[in-house]
C-alpha cells in the first residue's frame, strides 16, 4: 500500500459522507409514515407495512438493474462511469422519487407515494453501492471498517432528526403527540430534501472525490490466478447472507418493538416514540465509538475518545428529546448500559472480525434477556440491541469486500441487494409472534446474530489464505 494511502482522505471522504446523512434520514422518517398513512389512508396493518416493502425492495432492484446494465455492456457500469458520476447519478434519480411525492398528496394516493419512497430507494441503491466501498478506500484497509463505522454514525444522525422533522412538517408537534394528521404535510420536507439531493450531486461531481480509487486485491486464487467474478468469493457470498440477516435483525428489532410495548407493558402509542428514537440513537452511540480509530492515530487519545464519543452522543439524543418535550427520566439509566459497549469495543481492538463476532455475541444475551425478563429491564434490553448491531454493517461490508479488487464495486451491488433482508425479516418475526407471542418470536434476531458470529470465524480464515489481513495496523492501534 503507497504512503499516500496511510492515512484517511478527510478531504475527499467528508463530503462522501452527506449521503449517508440521508439515507438514514428517509429511513428512519418512514417510521413516521407507517403510522401516519395507516390512519390517512385506512390501511390494514399489512398493507400499512408496504411503506417499509417498497422502499427496501428497491434496493434488490436497483442492484439487479446495476447488474443487468453491466451484462448488457459487457463491463462493470461503475467502473465505466466512475464512482463520483454514479453517486450523482444516484442522488439525481432519488431526486425524482422526492417530486412525487407533491402530486401523491394532492391526489390522496397511496399508490403514488411508495412509488415515491421506491424510486428514492432506487437512487439509494446506487449511492450505496457506490459509497462503501469508496468509503473505505479513502485511507488504510487496517481502518476501513472504522471509516465506514463514522459515516454509518453520520447516517444515525439523519435517523435521529429525520424522524422529528418528518413529524413536525406532517402532525404539526413534535413525535408523540396526538394530533389532526395531515397528508399535504408530506410535500414541503420531500421537496426541500429532493432540492439537497441536487445540490448535493453538483457539489459530489465537483470534489477531489476520485472516480477510480485504489482498491486491495487478494493476491492470488486458489489455482494462482486472479478471480473474474465477484461470485467466487466466498467471502463475499458468505457475506451476502450476513447482510440479509444483520439488516433484518436491525430493522426487525425495532420494528416489533413498539407491539411489545403495547401488548406486554401497557404502552400507549404516543409514548413509545421516545424509546424508538433511543433504539436508533444507540446505533449513532455504537458507531461514533467504533469511528474513534479512523479520527486519530494517537493510542492515548483514542483510549479517552472510547469514552467522550458514546456519551456525547447519548447526549445528542438527551436534547433531541428534551427538545421535543419527551420526559428525560427514564432514559439515565441507560448510561449504564453505554459502558458494556465501550468494553467490547476495546475487546475488539479495531479489528472487523472480532467486533463482528463480540458485538454479535453480547446482542445475542440482550436479546435473551428481553425474552426472559419483564417490564422496563426487557425493555431496555431490547433497545439495547441497536448499541451491538451500530458496527455491524461496516465489519460485514469490510470482510466481504476485502480483496475484490477490481470485483469491488459489482461485490457491492450484491451486498446492497441483500438489504431485502430488513423487509422479509421484520415479516418473518411478525409470523413468528403470531405463534409464539411478540416477546418470544425475537428468538429471530438470536438465530441472525448466531449466523453473524459464523461469518465472523469463517471470513477471517478465508482471507487469511487470500493474504489478506486486518491484524497489522498501519496506523495507530491497541
């Protein structure tokens, strides 16, 4: 790896990062459009799920459409148009998903809005596909994961105030409140946001981001010959399914959370949202500490950052919510739980694979004792499974693409394929509840963090013959 490479490209991946600012700004908001189109439009419960359907579904086919294009021209479509063009071009077509959102709430028509949320999914596939991978480029591979942990605490921060804007722009208060709903509320806030995406795309086009950036390639094949298809790395499909089932147990997590809630604790809907917001704030705590790496190269003070990182973000949520009037009281207690996560982030030292395995492990005993606990204790549990699922995505995605190579942007397109996994899981574990009970079906998520702690094992020996290793750190470290 050249010298250049040492060291993280802040002044190309800052601006990467705004995408991912985005993405979990629509992805978090469509928790606020579940309910508010249920009672808008008189759906069913499963048709009011069809928000969450449509938008995941898109980034399946988008991905097949990548792959059909790059058949069709006999080249990667990436490769050929270039990284910073395929993010532009994917912010330009998540643009026009925003547009139809304006004559969706004119008409009344619930049709039309999913195809709304489906098309700015659509643009979302390519960002990600896009993004990841560059991402981790832009410095060591030592500290890829890292780098991608930081801009998936970027994209926490969109999931922390999308959901209160979106609410506020619709209900008119804060979330949580009862209130007259209003679907025109829905064309302001998609207009301004397809109005960022454009200005975004024009700045992307026009930064020091490279088209073609430096990408580890594993040395050899088995036979001694370079691989020609993304396919015939194993860990990259190995890797695929560890996607479909960490998507799945994120989403599905907090997506049940609010019937267990109701059902098991008495909650009423208005009161729930606090916890769904710490649920998702747990993820931006997770992943600004496991980022604390890629900021500094300095031991010393990435030891003190472990500590400052989680609660200033805790901090973040505290005054979202005090800034939406929510009763601060019994979200203290949650500090506490904070430090488990700083231990096993030191455990980890930085390495994807052993993160992915302890974090996976700790989720599986916070959902054991959500299963078998009761009352706040279970409920806290269960949030507490954003916190070890925050540094998943960036250790799957790393292990997975690691020695593609020129293979790195088509393995991409296969990983973001499988975010489906967040829609048919969150299904899977309603069936399940429908058997069992909602407090026992997270028996789901259990299973996805077990297969999560196999990829972990299996990912590390299989790059090890490839000659590709994470245990040398070329900047800083443990």
């Amino acid at each position: 790896m050249s010298v250049e490479k040492l060291k993280t490209n802040w002044a190309q991946f800052i601006p990467l990062v705004t995408v991912f600012f985005f993405w979990g700004f629509v992805a978090a908001s469509n928790d606020i459009l579940i309910p508010v189109f249920k009672n808008a439009f008189s759906l069913t419960e499963s048709q009011a799920q069809l928000v969450s359907l449509a938008f995941y579904i898109a980034y399946t086919v988008g991905s097949l459409i990548y792959m059909g294009i790059s058949y069709l021209i006999g080249t990667d479509i990436v490769n050929k148009i270039g990284y910073k063009n395929g993010l532009s071009l994917g912010l330009g077509i998540s643009a026009i998903g925003t547009l139809l959102f304006y004559p969706a709430a004119n008409l009344h028509s619930f049709p039309l809005m999913l195809s709304g949320l489906f098309t700015v999914a659509l643009g979302f596939s390519l960002q990600q596909t896009v993004a990841n991978p560059l991402a981790i480029a832009l410095g060591p591979i030592s500290t890829g994961s890292q780098r991608l942990t930081m801009a998936g605490g970027i994209n926490n921060l969109g999931t922390t105030i999308g959901p209160l804007i979106v609410s506020f722009a619709i209900l008119g208060t804060s979330v949580g409140k009862e209130t007259n709903i209003s679907i025109e509320g829905v064309k302001i806030p998609y207009l301004i946001l397809g109005a960022a995406f454009l200005l975004v795309a024009i700045l992307l086009k026009f930064s020091a981001l490279p088209d073609k950036p430096a990408l580890v390639e594993a040395k050899i094949d088995e036979d001694g010959s370079i691989k020609s298809s993304a396919l015939k790395y194993p860990q990259l499909v190995l890797g695929m399914i560890a996607i479909f089932v960490y998507v799945g147990v994120e989403v599905s997590t907090a997506s049940n959370l609010p019937s267990y809630m109701e059902q098991k604790m008495g909650f009423k809907l208005n009161e729930i949202a606090p916890y769904i917001s710490l649920y998702w704030a747990s993820m931006m705590i997770g992943r600004w500490t496991g980022a604390v790496e890629a900021f500094t190269d300095n031991v010393d003070l990435q030891k003190v950052l472990r500590f400052i990182a989680p609660y200033l973000a805790f901090g973040v949520f505290l005054l979202v919510n005090l800034l939406a009037n929510h009763d601060l009281a019994p979200f203290y207690v949650y500090a506490a739980i904070i430090l488990v996560l700083i231990i096993a982030d030191f455990m980890s030292q930085g390495n994807p694979a052993k993160m992915l395995m302890i974090f996976s492990g700790v989720g599986i005993v916070a959902l054991l004792i959500g299963m078998f606990t009761s009352g706040m204790v279970s409920v806290y549990a269960i949030t507490s499974v954003g916190l070890f699922c925050s540094t998943l995505w960036p250790c799957i995605f790393t292990l997975a693409v690691a020695g593609l190579g020129k293979n790195t942007s088509q393995g991409s397109s296969f990983l973001i394929m499988m975010i489906m996994g967040g829609g048919i899981i969150s299904w899977l574990q309603g069936k399940v509840a429908e058997s069992i009970g909602i407090q026992y079906s997270y028996v789901v998520g259990v299973l996805c963090f077990a297969y999560l702690i196999y990829y972990a094992i299996a990912a590390k020996g299989i790059l090890k013959k490839q000659g590709v290793t994470f245990d040398d750190k070329v900047a800083g470290g443990h």
